[in-house]
C-alpha cells in the first residue's frame, strides 16, 4: 500500500525534487515569495536573478510580458488561487528556463499557445476550460512529465496532440462534467492517472474502465452514483484484455452494495494488485441478490475470491453503510475467503470477523479502528501463513484470550493490540502464545505487572508503553530474547533489573515516577545500549549523585542527555537540568560525615581541654564565682557599706618574701611622708572572721588604687594572683585607672606560669615603675609613686574616723594628727 500512496503523490515529491534541485548555494538568494499579499498585479521590484517566484493566494487577474522579461532566470513559477481568466503562454515566451508552472485554481477560460520547450511541470487544473486546453504546441514539450488538465467535457481527439509524449502523471479535474466520449482515455500515454471527478454529479463508469486501461497507476475521486443498481451499465468481460492498472485507488466512494459488487468482479478479473478504497459509503441492498442479472455475479464472485486473482493487496479505509440492517455473515466470508496476501479494514465500526473455511493466503491483516473483541478468531486454524496482525483501537479486554488467538498462528511475527481494553484476568493457566511471535505491541491498554506472566517466551520487541505498570516482578518473566523494552508513561519508581532479559539492549523508561533512580543498573544490565529514562519527577538530592556519575561512566547510553532530564524535587530546584547539579562528597556521605563530625568535635573538645589547662580557666572560673558571692553578701548582709566611701589611697599586694622591703621601704616612706598617705595592708586591716577572699575583695573596693609589688616571688603566691584578679575586675567594671606596677625585682618570662596571662598583658600594656638599686635615683622613684598615688579622700571618711574599727593602725592616726 506504500507504493500506491507515494506513487499517487508523485507530483509533490517531483515538484518537491525540482525545487530542491534548483536551490542556490546561497540560501533564499534566487527565491521570491508573494504569497497571502492580496496583490492585484505582478511586482514590479522583483530581482532579475530570481530562480523561484511565488505568487500564489493573491488576487491577479491578468499577465503581460513586461512582468517577466527581466526574469530571464525563472525555473520555477507559482500563479495559483488567482483570479486569471485568460492565459497567453507568449508572456512567458523570455522565460527560456521555465520549467514549473502552475496556474491551478483560477478562472482560465481560453488560452493561446506558445512552446515552452524545457517546461516539465504544467498545472492548469481546477479552471473554467470546456473542453480540454491541450494545444498543438504542447505536442512539442518533449520534456512534460507532469501535466494538470481540467474540462467540462471530453473527447478522444482532445489528446491527438499529446499521444506520442510519455507522461508521468496526468491529472483531470472534471467539474460540472457534461459530456465523455468513449475510450477518449485511451489515448493518453502516462504510467499514472488521477481523476477528480464532480462531486454532485453521476459518475461515468466508461471513465473507470478506459482509465484503468490507460495507466498502470490509477487514483479516482468522487465515485456517485444516486440511480438503481438496476439501471447501472455493466461492464464489458471484453475491457479484461486491455486493462493495464496494477495500482487502484478510489476516493469518496458513495454506491449501493450490488454496484460494488460489479465493480470488484471487474478488479478482481483485472490485472490489479492492490486495490485501496478510502471513504466508502455503501448503501443497500445487502443480502442475497436473486435479480437474474446478479445471481450469476454473486457466483462468479465466489468461484474467484475462492480460486484467486493478481489481486495481492485491499484496502478499506473509513467505511460507513446506510443500511440499518443486513446480515453480517455473508459481509464477512467474502472477505475471509478472499485469496490475496494483505487486507486492511480500517475504520470500518466491524463487530466481528469470519474465520476462513479453508487455509487461507493471508500474511498481513490490518482491523485497526473497528468493535472487534475477544472472540475474533479464537477458534481458528486456517491462518497458518499470517505474518503481521494489526488489531490497534478495538475492545479487547482478555490478554490470555489474545493468546489464545495465536496459538495456530505459526507464521506470525508481529502483533499489534494497542489501544485497546486489555487487562491480565489472572488466569493461572500458561498463556499459549504462539512461538512464531518476535515483536508484540501492548501500549495503551489497562495492564500491571502481572502482565509479565502471560508474554510470549520468544519475543524480541515488546511495547507496553501508557499501562498501569509498577514494577517488574522478579523470577516472574523469563524473556530470554527480548531485545527492546518500552515501558514509558508507566508508573515505575525505580529502573528495572536485567534479571528476566538477559539479552536486553534498548529500554525505554521516559514519563514514569521514577525520583531516584538505582545506579547499579548497568551492572545488572550489562548488555543495554542506550536507556531512555528522561521526562521523570527527578528529585535532585544525595541519592540522585550515583546516578550522574553513572551516566558519565555509561559512555553516551542513557539517550536524550541531558535535556531530557531535569529536576522536578525540591520546588527550588526544579527545572534545573540534571548535568547542573552537584553536591560534595560530604553532603552525601552519611558515614563521612558522621566520621568527620565527630574527628571536629574531638578536636574541639582537645583545644578547649588545651586551653583550659594552659590558661587555668577553671581558676578562673572559681575566682569570677567566688567574686560575684562575695559581692552578693556584701550587697546583702552589709547594707552600710553600700553607703561606704574610699577609705584608703591604695591597697598593697605583695609576696610574704617581699613583706620586709613593703614593711621596710613602701610603707614608711608613703605614709610618713608628705601627703598622708593611706595605705591598706593585709596585716594590718583584714577583718577578723571574713574569709580572705572578701578581705581582698573589701580592701580592693575600699581602696583607690591598688599598688602590685611585682618580683619572681610574686608570680609564685597564689594569693598575690587572686588579689591581681579581683583588682583586675574592678579596673574593667568601673572603667577606672586604679592600677599601679612596681617592679621589684626583674621576672624573667619562662618563670611566669601560663594562667597569669592577665599579668602578662597588665606588664605588655601598661606602664609600671621600676626600684631602682642606686640610691640616688630613688627619690624620684618616691616622687613618681606618690605622683600616681595622688588624691584625695572624700570628707565623709575624716569625720567619722574617731569612729574607726580598732584595727586601725597607729600610721593612719599619726596621719590624721597631722
């Protein structure tokens, strides 16, 4: 059948050809296009080198030389769906290289000749001409190969012109057809012929049979015919001899069921091989045809269908009856008792199909698009020689019975029942396929996984594409040779395993619901060669990382990478392709992670067990604790000494191993010296049944300044630490300047514990004085302490220090004296 079509389109792939054949090598250089532009004339400002001009679906009406004589180029021109009425082939008489023209669908009328010698293509169909417009000139266009004709009337001597011409194609446009003189056919000489015929009118049948006697490929439209079969003239046996059509094609075709009849009788007599017949409409009677003139036609029918013909191949296409009842039966065994090798019923609304009686010649049967069911040919032996068996868009529902079906089929290769209803009804019975069956298609039906129990043990192709699938039961399926797998538009979640098609090489997964799919597939897949598994609701996380590494390891099998593959999970990554999607090693290795987490935190917890350690921060901590307790009983068990004001210029911190130069040199020289100094030394003004911690504290708070007596001894005493501390916090708390470094002997580094950081920032960042061993730079050693011990005590404190606490020591009263 695929010969027939592309031979009765010969004219577009040869007009096809020819433009191709005259493209320039610079594209759309030599091409002009005018089409659509409701142009009344021909443009003026066409290039003169153009090659192809396109003029067609305007609205001219008349042609003249001076249009053209500059395009001394022109191979190719387009003048249909215009508007002309009169045609003068001298406007193209400058045109030497014209070899395509059409001027279908105007309203040409007359014409007036002028050779075209290198013409090949001439369409003057769909025209208002009342006789065929062939002139004598035409008889000279040894190059014509396609030729358009249309007419109201036609006869015999309207070819003597063109006889001796081997055509390719003639088509006739019969509009509004009022006359046909016999045989007047006859005379053409072309290898294919089309007729379209008027479509309210009558068909003339004379022209069926001499056009069946002129070319070996014959195409009608518009088959009519509103009287009796009674009054239809039969055919003449003596038409068989002359009859050269190998290839027939009847389009539109509205006849009563005993004209059809006669008409196949004719065919089937006939040279024809393959016989197509789309858009048939039939109309009764349908039965048994006891008319004298038909019971002997019904009989020749018969005896030929059964004996054969050189009819190999029918087609029906679109078939609609106007009988609301006639009996089945006999439809169907003159079509299952046909001799030939194809037939093809489609769109036929056929209910049913006879089994043949006797072993039939079928190899390939086509039901597409009709109400055919699980009872077609389940009990059937003689289709023994079927190869190919199309079944697409009926109403299956039992694949088991499909099954069935083949099970005598012993030749048949290909089955197709897609678009249908079928479900696997679960019958636990082996489905008896025949063995013959390679490639089967399954699409569009309501199957699940458990169709993979009743498949045919040698199938190369299978296709259960838009099923209801979810998965590929494991151990179920043992398809051995199964090669190509489509399970698109299913509903999988992952990719299937190998392990029932070990020779599988192509599959295909693309619209299914797969999020993350498994990265060993290749592994367990070791012979596919390309994977389709693109248009799946990816969802773009850690798991989805092996399966990227896969597709760059699987070198170029997964097929429409990476378009095709494309995030949909999570919302603010969809639409992002997978190739763009990266996450680290450490994102996705959970025992990495958990590795590393924990290396992080043992490290961290050794630095900070480091630090505390070197840096004492427990004693710290101990000390700002025992600070902040002293302070909270201070605040609320001595309310008066919230009241309280500075008592004294400064408090000493010392080392008991440095006590005799406080007690011999600082003491005496800054309290019995000018000034008045005050002074607050632990011996002398610790209260008796405090803790030191508060003493220290109180004598800090009570103090001024507070004067550290730095040596090698100092950084040794504990309570010299605690004192630096506490003195420490009240320097930041108040944001006071109550600091003040003596020096009194040089500490060397290395001696300084670690904790005493503090200390080695006070001595890095602030200045301290330094005892001087000469004598004679002491005074001015004196002088700068009392310098930055210098202030003086509020009032209150002098008033009330008759009141004074008997510790007091005898040096503050002589000061007070004074």
């Amino acid at each position: 059948m695929g010969s027939l079509t592309s031979i009765y389109v010969f004219a577009c792939v040869f007009t096809f050809t020819l433009w191709n054949n005259i493209q320039p090598t610079v594209e759309n250089e030599f091409i002009a296009n005018y089409s659509s532009l409701f142009l009344t004339d021909v443009p003026k400002n066409i290039p003169v080198h153009t090659h192809v001009l396109d003029l067609s679906h305007n609205r001219i009406s008349k042609l003249s030389i001076s249009e053209f004589i500059s395009l001394s180029d022109l191979q190719v021109l387009n003048l249909s769906h215009n508007l002309i009425t009169e045609l003068d082939f001298s406007v193209f008489i400058f045109n030497q290289d014209l070899e395509y023209l059409d001027l279908s669908h105007n309203n040409i009328w007359k014409v007036y000749c002028q050779t075209l010698a290198c013409l090949r293509h001439l369409d003057l169909s769909f025209n208002k001409f009342t006789v065929l417009p062939i002139c004598q000139e035409f008889g000279t266009m040894f190059y014509l190969e396609y030729l358009g004709l249309s007419a109201t009337m036609i006869r015999r001597s309207d070819f003597r012109y063109i006889i001796h011409l081997q055509l390719d194609i003639v088509f006739l446009t019969l509009e509004d057809f009022s006359l046909y003189e016999s045989q007047s056919l006859t005379a053409l000489n072309t290898r294919s012929l089309h007729i379209v015929f008027a479509a309210n009118q009558n068909f003339s049948f004379s022209l069926l049979y001499d056009g069946m006697s002129t070319s070996e490929n014959l195409k009608i439209v518009n088959l009519r015919y509103t009287l009796s079969y009674k009054d239809f003239p039969s055919p003449s046996l003596e038409l068989l001899k002359k009859i050269k059509t190998k290839a027939l094609m009847l389009d539109t075709v509205d006849l009563e069921w005993p004209i059809i009849l006669q008409i196949f009788l004719l065919i089937w007599h006939s040279p024809v091989e393959n016989l197509t017949v789309i858009n048939l409409t039939f109309r009764g009677p349908v039965g048994e045809l006891t008319e004298y003139k038909f019971v002997p036609l019904l009989s020749s029918l018969e005896q030929l269908i059964s004996l054969g013909g050189s009819m190999k191949a029918l087609t029906l296409e679109h078939v609609r009856n106007k009988v609301y009842y006639f009996n089945q039966q006999i439809l169907y065994r003159k079509f299952s008792e046909m001799n030939i090798a194809s037939l093809t019923i489609h769109d036929a609304c056929m209910p049913h199909m006879l089994c043949p009686e006797r072993a039939s010649s079928f190899q390939y049967l086509n039901f597409s698009r009709n109400a055919l069911t699980d009872e077609l040919f389940q009990k059937c032996g003689t289709l023994a020689d079927l190869k190919l068996l199309i079944l697409q868009r009926n109403k299956f529902e039992s694949l088991s019975k499909v099954s069935f079906m083949t099970r005598h089929m012993k030749s048949l290769r290909y089955l197709d029942m897609s678009s249908n209803l079928l479900s696997n009804d679960g019958a636990k019975e082996h489905c008896p396929w025949t063995e013959s069956l390679t490639e089967l298609d399954l699409s569009s039906n309501q199957l699940t996984e458990s169709v993979f129990g009743c498949l045919p043990v040698n199938i190369n192709k299978l296709n259960l594409q838009n099923n209801q699938i979810t998965s590929i039961p494991k151990g179920v399926a043992e398809l051995k040779s199964l090669k190509e797998l489509n399970l698109a538009s299913n509903r999988l979640a992952d990719l299937p395993g190998c392990s029932g098609f070990t020779a599988l090489e192509f599959l295909n997964v693309e619209m299914n619901l797969i999020l993350t799919p498994s990265a060993d597939f290749f592994e367990s897949c070791q012979r596919v060669r390309e994977l389709q598994a693109g248009h799946n609701p990816f969802k773009c996380s850690c798991e989805l990382q092996d399966f990227m590494r896969l597709e760059r390891q699987s070198g170029g099998k997964l097929s429409s990478w990476p378009e095709a593959y494309v995030c949909e999970y999570p919302e603010d990554l969809r639409g992002t392709q997978l190739k763009d999607f990266h996450l680290t090693e450490l994102a996705c290795n959970t025992t990495l992670l958990l590795v590393t987490a924990l290396l992080l935190t043992l490290v961290l917890v050794a630095v900070v067990a480091f630090l505390c350690i070197y840096l004492d921060v427990p004693w710290y901590v101990r000390m700002l604790w025992q600070w902040t307790q002293t302070k909270r009983r201070a605040w609320h068990n001595c309310p008066e000494e919230r009241e309280s004001v500075l008592q004294f210029h400064a408090f000493i911190s010392y080392s008991e191993r440095d006590s005799l130069w406080v007690k011999n040199e600082l003491i005496p020289n800054l309290e019995k010296g000018e000034g008045c100094i005050q002074l607050c030394q632990h011996e002398r003004n610790f209260i008796p049944g405090k803790s030191i911690v508060e003493n220290i504290v109180n004598c800090i708070e009570k103090s001024y300044k507070s004067i550290f007596v730095l040596s090698p001894n100092f950084v040794q005493s504990e309570w010299c630490h605690y004192e630096l501390y506490f003195a420490h916090q009240k320097l930041f708390s108040e944001n006071s300047n109550s600091l003040i470094l003596i020096l009194l002997e040089p500490i060397p580094p290395y001696i300084v514990p670690a904790r005493y950081h503090k200390l080695k920032a006070l001595m890095a960042k602030r200045t301290y004085l330094e005892w001087p061993k000469e004598r004679s730079k002491r005074a001015l050693f004196w002088a700068n302490l009392r310098a930055a011990i210098n202030v003086n005590l509020p009032m209150s404190f002098e008033a009330n220090e008759e009141q004074s606490d008997v510790t007091s020591t005898d040096s503050i009263s002589q000061c007070l004296i004074k």
